[in-house]
C-alpha cells in the first residue's frame, strides 16, 4: 500500500506507551517513523482517507450483515489547543458519519456529579460496528481529578483500577479501545492560544479558564505520567503522539485506527438470503 | 456567491409541499429550478460543502460563544434506496462531526413501542447550535404504521396532530425543521436494488424484506401524501425532492441547509472577556 512507503517504522510500536516510558522524553515537534515533511504528510493523510473511509464500512456491514459484535474506541485527551478538535474534523471526518459515535465530554453535571465517575461514560461506550471517539474521557478524573484535586487522594487512587477494568470489559465486549494523549509543548500552547486571542473568528474557542489550566502545565503532565503508568495495558493501551506538527499528529491517529481495522480482517459479510431467488423477486415485481 | 449562478429559481421555493401539493405530479427524474448537468451539480456540491462547512461552525459558535439557542433539524424518509444516506454521507460528511448529531430509527423496540411514538423521537431532538439529522423519523408511525395497520386507524389520525404539536414546540424552542422526502420511480429502485443483489460488497445493504416493502409502493405514496397534506405546514414545511439524480437530491437538500442558516444572518460571537487582559495573561505565562 502506497502509505506504508512513507513510514520508517511502525508508528503504532514506536508511540505506544510501554514499560518504562517517561512522557518528559517525548520531543512534541518530533515526527516518529515519518519519513517526509508537511506536503507528504497530508498526501499520506489524503491517502490513508480513503482506505480508512472503506475499513470502517466494512466494519459497519459486519455489525448488520453479519452478527459481529467488535468496534473500535478512540479516547482522545490533551491539554487545551493540542488539536482534539482537528483529529475529529480532519480524520473522522473523512469516515461515513453513520458509523461514527462521538461524544464531547465536558464539565460534569451536577447530575452526573451525583453518580460514580463511569455513569455518564458507559453511556456513550460504542455500538458494534461503530467507530466511537470520545472527546475527552474518564481520564479527566484522573488528570483534571487529580491536579484540582476535586476528589480525595483514596478516590484518585480507586480511579486507576475502575478504568483498568472498566476498559477490560468493553475489550471482552470486541471493542478495540485505542487511548491517545496528543503531546504539545508549553510554547507551542502559547501561540496557539494567542492565535485565538489574535483572531474575532476565534475568540469563542478561548474561554479564561484556559490560562488558569496552562498555568498547571507541569501538574498535569505529572498527572498524565501516572496515567500512562497505571492504564497502559496490553488490552487498552496509550499512546503519545507529538502534536506540535498538526500533520504529523493526524496522520498518526489515522494510522493507528488503520491499524487496528486492518488487524481484524474484515470481508464483506456474506449475504443470508438466496441470492438468486431475491433476484427473481424483483424482477417479477 | 457562486453557487446561485446555476439555480435559475430557488428550490426551497419550487420544492416545498404547499397548498394543493400533488406527489404524483412531481417527476422523480427532474431536477428542478437547477440549469445544468451531472459534472455542474458535483461542482456546485463542492462549492457548497465550504459554504455550508462555514455556516455549520457559525451556528455551533454562537451556541457556545453565545447563549444562542438555535439549531436546525433535517428530517429525512424515503422508500428504500432512495438516498438517505448519500445525503448523509456526501452533504452531510463535508460538515465537522461535532456540530452534527444524526439519530437513526429503525424498526422500534419493545421499550420503544411501551411508549408514545414520540417518546424515542423527543430524545433525539438536536441540541443548541447543532445541525440533527433524522435518518427515518416519527413519520414512520404514519408512513409504515399507515400501510401495514400497525395502529389502529383512529391512533393514525390522532398522530398527525401529535406531529404538528410536536413540530410547533421544536420550532418555538429555535429549531429550524426541514422534512425532506427523496422521491424515486419504481423503475429506479428496482435498478438500485438490482445493483444490490449483483455485488457482493453490497449484499449487506439489500433485506429480503425490501421487495414486500416495494410491492407497497402505491399505498405508500398516498401515506406519504396524507402526510403532506396534514403536517406540511409553515413553520415545518414538508419538501418533496427528485431524487432518482442523486447529483441533484444531494445538492437540493445542501441548499436547503445553507438557506435555513443563512437566514439566520449568524456573526461570529463577541468575546464575553476582555480579550487585551487575556492577551496580557498569556503573555506573562
């Protein structure tokens, strides 16, 4: 396939957040596995559509056609302007939205406050043959959670096993669940922030309440480590992608929710009708 | 704008069901008001897709910018293989997914037929600054629920004024509803259905149970004018649209669109902070 030329190496192995891994390391501007600038990128991004756009309804037929109960979860987090937005708009978009399932999580209600943190996230886990992207997470209760300390230090704590095995059941249930943190640097925030502030058409994206997070930076990238360190697993597990270059960051999502259609081997389903005598049917209707 | 330089009149108006509406005078092959070709149309689909791209965002921001309660409800049914989701897949899918909220509805489920037919149908109801989408729609319940008895005649005639009551308090809460029919010739569905059963990677789209639907046709055009005669009104106004060119049933309904938002003369919200103190708060993080 034309897109496997332009990577170096797998960019799901290189990415992933295993053993050892220590988010301080990641280089936000660096490109891993990419071999070719901006231009390339987005041909590969233009590339990858297309073959993103057929796996997903092949995944979609087998959930009708045929009884296949698998789907994919796609968990995106990251702090403010990383480019969550962009990976809806740029690679989901791309995709039939008949077989996407996105939910924005925001600030909790006071309804969902008065439930456990997973009430209201169980509710939007995806259908089979559905590709479900969640804008945000149960990782906010770990991360925003944790660095506001909005819950008590034992709760924090009861939270990393919660999600472990909350994940183990969607995984049972045929979900593949791909967790990914998009990773830009401090300065890079900066000027994407002070783009919004700079244009009239952006000013309903800032909110202040931005400033106050970027001011806790460090926190939360401590927070994201113990993340990392508590819920990569073999099932469900992280990755971290540089997000400096919004190319490279969209093109590696795409690639890894490739990947994880491309794993499952998907053929059209067969037809569970008789083919032939449907077509008499209608010819003599 | 450009795209105005192919309509020679404006569908909105040539395609509503008003006054003495007839469906059976209205030709499935026409593409009515648009003077040009299949390679015209796809061109002014592109254009649109920008414009329409634009409009979405405007109406999305407003909503979070702003304390704008507007949002815009298209209302799609169709017999099979008509286009529904052609159109949700190509005017639809040109649209960033987190503005858009689709709701599928099929067949209801014992939950669902516990319930009043509108119970599954007010759940779905777009969200402020939203574009929702109704693949099928509580029309069915006097579409099919018409043809195959599946209520008695009294409960049919009951729900039209259900319909318009529910319709009027969508409308009064800042939804701009579009009802679109797709209208295809039996000669064309029995081609699209045809194509079905000859491909294999199409064999899932195809139900045995399509051919009894097709053999209804007739008692399903006079359901369908029923319910244009009883619920076309003009705060929710029913439009019937030639849909055996999909080139021209996807460009109608994306005017459509674009007419409803444009009318609503959407601006970019104004900042609800000072925008040179945020400045000067960024500037020192």
């Amino acid at each position: 396939m034309g897109r496997e030329s332009y990577w170096a190496s797998d960019p799901s192995e290189l990415l992933r957040a295993g053993e050892g891994f220590t988010l301080a390391d990641v280089d936000p501007h660096s490109h891993p596995g990419f071999d070719g600038d901006k231009a390339d990128g987005e041909k590969a991004l233009a590339e990858g559509a297309a073959i993103l756009a057929e796996q997903q309804e092949l995944l979609f037929a087998n959930s009708r056609g045929g009884d296949d109960e698998r789907r994919v979860l796609l968990v995106l987090q990251a702090m403010d302007t990383a480019g969550k937005g962009g990976i809806v708009k740029h690679v989901m978009g791309a995709v039939d939205p008949q077989g996407v399932q996105l939910a924005a999580f925001k600030k909790p209600t006071d309804e969902e406050l008065a439930h456990d943190f997973l009430w209201r996230i169980r509710k939007q886990a995806p259908s089979a043959g559905m590709i479900g992207v969640f804008d945000r997470s149960h990782y906010e209760d770990v991360l925003i959670g944790r660095v506001r300390e909005l819950a008590s230090p034992e709760e924090i704590e009861r939270r990393y096993g919660a999600i472990n095995d909350f994940e183990r059941e969607l995984t049972a249930a045929g979900t593949t669940v791909i967790k990914v943190m998009l990773h830009i640097s401090l300065d890079e925030q900066k000027q994407r922030l002070a783009e919004r502030l700079e244009r009239p058409d952006k000013h309903w994206k800032f909110n202040p309440g931005d400033i106050d997070e970027r001011l806790l930076f460090p926190k939360y990238q401590e927070a994201y480590q113990v993340a990392f360190d508590r819920t990569s697993t073999t099932d469900a597990p992280w990755y971290v992608i540089p997000a400096n270059r919004k190319w490279y960051s969209r093109l590696a999502v795409q690639h890894l929710l490739i990947d994880a259609l491309e794993a499952m081997n998907l053929e059209w389903p067969k037809a569970d009708y008789d083919v032939e005598e449907q077509k008499a049917r209608l010819a003599a209707s």
